[in-house]
C-alpha cells in the first residue's frame, strides 16, 4: 500500500501561458485597437475597447498581420493599428485574443463553433485542432447535423 500525499506550494509557477496571460492584461505597450461587432450582450464593452501588442498578433498569424498591414492608424495618435473585425462579436473576437496570447480558450463550449470558421481563415491551426476536440466531445444527435455542416465548409477531417 502507497499513500500518496500533495502537497501545494505557495510559489507561483511560471509558464510561457501565464506569463502571456499577464502581458495580455498589461496596456503597457499596446498598440493595436481590434474592432468588432458589439451586440445588445455586449454594449457596455464599446467604452473598453480591446487593446493588443501588434507584434504577438503578427508572430500568431500571417493573414492578421497582413490586415494590420493594411490598416495602419493615422488618425488615432494613442494606438498605431486597427484591426476590424466587424464580423465578429465582442465575445468571439475576446476568445480569438486569449488564443493569441495564451494558446487557450476560456468559452469553448459556448464560441468552439464561431471560432472553428476563424481559426480556418487565419490559419491558426492550434485553434482549428482546439475546436475541433471541443465540437467532437460535445456532438449530439441534435447538433451532429450543424457540425458535419461546419466541418465541412472549414474541411476538417477530424469532424
């Protein structure tokens, strides 16, 4: 017989992930104002606008930093870029920055079918895998129909 006793540390530890996470929080540095749809859910969120670091979105995605590219601010002396979005809701566009930053997703059960779509157009394949699980665990016979859909109009051979 074994017995086996945890014992947790005080000491924080430190992961690449949580330290993003931190740097997502920080408005040091940030440059970059995304742009998206706000609905009735959301309408508070207008006056707190999302901030983020070009450069993680640029290391992230080829196809958003091309954006970026296209949409140097002039205008706005605080923020450099502006990344629209405008098809996307607050809530969507919230959970595509956490991946971004931090390779997680905090609503996947809620935004796994919203942000598959996404992770397709800007190649983001840790994405693309991470909604795929999701939508596999959460297949129903009520929703297998939706889903075969969505897979296969973002071709996802797993789906």
């Amino acid at each position: 017989m074994v017995k086996i006793q945890i014992i947790q540390s005080d000491e924080e530890v430190h992961s690449l992930s949580q330290d993003m996470a931190r740097l997502m929080t920080c408005e040091e540095n940030k440059d970059t104002v995304v742009e998206c749809y706000c609905d009735s859910e959301n309408k508070e969120n207008r006056q707190n606008p999302i901030r983020v670091h070009s450069w993680i979105v640029r290391t992230r995605s080829e196809k958003l930093a091309k954006r970026l590219d296209e949409s140097s601010d002039e205008n706005n002396k605080n923020m450099k870029y502006t990344l629209a979005l405008p098809e996307y809701s607050y809530g969507v566009v919230c959970e595509l920055i956490r991946y971004i930053y931090t390779d997680k997703v905090d609503c996947a059960d809620k935004y796994a079918a919203k942000l598959l779509p996404i992770s397709t157009i800007y190649t983001l394949q840790g994405l693309k895998g991470l909604c795929e699980r999701h939508l596999i665990e959460s297949l129903t016979p009520s929703n297998v129909a939706n889903i075969l859909l969505l897979a296969d109009q973002c071709r996802c051979e797993n789906l």
